[in-house]
C-alpha cells in the first residue's frame, strides 16, 4: 500500500475542489502539471441533504455529506485532503459595475502594485447592509486618457483608471459555508464563484474573447456567465 501524499509532502502542488451543490456534494483532487494542466487523482460524491437552492439550509447534514465526499476523493487519490477551494453560488450572488482611479506621484511607469493598489481599493467599497465583495475583476483600463488597456503593467503613464467587475454575495451565507467546511476539520484556501470555476475548465482564451455564454444547469440553480473581449 502506497503512502497518502499530504500537504506539506507533495512534489507537484495538489489541488481539491469542492462544489456544495443542492443535489450532490463533489469533491476532485489534482495535481497541477506542466502547462498550467492538471492531473485528476479523484473524485468524491455524496448526496446533499442540507442545502436548498445552492444555499446551506442545515449545517449537520451539509458537513456529513462534506465528510462522505472526502473520505471517498482521498481513497480514490490516495491524499490527505486538509485545505479545499470551495464553489459559490445560489441567487444571493450579485454583480456591479464599477470604476477606479490611481493617480501616481513618483514614477511614470505602471507597474503591479498599482494595479494590486487599484484592486485592493475596489474591496473598501461600501455595500448594501449584508453583503460581501467575493472577487474583484479588472475588465480593462485606461492610462492618461488612453482606453482599451487590457495589460497596463510596464506601460508609461501617471494616471489609471479601470472598469471592475464586482462580485458579491449575502455575508450570512458565505458564513454558513466556511462553517460547514470548519465543521468538517478542512480549511479553505479560496472562495471562488461556480460560473469563474466553470469557465476555468471548460472555456478557452479565443472563446472569451468572442463572446460566449457559460451555462451551469444544476439541481437548484442555474447559473449564467457571459464572457465577451475576454
């Protein structure tokens, strides 16, 4: 019998997904491979009988089934599944647009931590009582007046501004998840919001950049995500 792989003994970084849908709970283990791929060690499901419309209606049983799915992945991949990236969905998810502005006073070229600056500054904004900004997505910039920017680092300029996207969901909701995967003696790495994870997957860059839909049928939901210019 092979020795489980854990965290901290892994060569190449393992991965783990977890999806907490209303249907079934699906829990995959990867390794990441060259070129930014990665090799499926496992899959885990287990029947979800705590969750209504893709939001957590009963701790108890969520975790149970959260457990189930696990002790099935990590036979199959023959890991120690301590820390997941955890899916989010359900019709408490919300989107905005918005828009940022970073004037520089020292050097006139663009680079990364301005761009982490400007992103950081879209997670200060004041939202509706309840809810919690999920992810940031810069859509495309402008440098001193210039629009259309998708990649401003390296580029000369004193003064950017960006359109974001701005993902948010109910605070109560993205709580009752962290709690389930607590309760079930796992940690999570990232949240990631199920459409995002879905067209990491199934997406390519020249699709993105036509215009494509992403539809997610699931058992109590179904999620819609257009990508259009990347």
């Amino acid at each position: 019998m092979k020795p489980r792989i854990t965290e901290m003994e892994k060569d190449s970084p393992i991965v783990v997904g977890l999806d907490i849908g209303t249907t079934k709970i699906c829990v995959t283990v990867g390794r990441r491979s060259g070129s930014n791929k990665i090799e499926l060690l496992g899959v885990g499901k287990a029947e979800s009988a705590g969750v209504n419309r893709g939001v957590v209606a009963n701790i108890q049983k969520t975790v149970q089934s959260i457990r189930e799915a696990v002790s099935l992945a990590e036979g199959q991949s023959n890991v120690d599944i301590k820390v997941v990236n955890v899916g989010i969905a359900g019709q408490h998810i919300k989107s905005i647009q918005h828009r940022g502005i970073l004037t520089k006073h020292d050097e006139d070229e663009i680079d990364r931590l301005d761009v982490e600056r400007l992103i950081s500054d879209m997670y200060k904004l004041v939202l509706p009582p309840g809810e919690e900004i999920i992810h940031v997505l810069p859509q495309e910039f402008t440098i001193d007046n210039e629009p259309g920017i998708k990649e401003p680092i390296g580029m000369a300029g004193r003064r950017m501004e960006a359109n974001f996207h701005i993902i948010s969901g109910r605070v109560t909701d993205i709580k009752n998840i962290k709690k389930c995967v607590d309760n079930a003696d796992l940690e999570v790495s990232e949240l990631v919001l199920e459409p995002l994870a879905s067209s990491e997957a199934v997406l390519d860059e020249e699709e993105k950049m036509a215009g494509v839909v992403l539809v997610d049928i699931g058992g109590g939901t179904t999620d819609v995500a257009i990508f259009h210019e990347g």
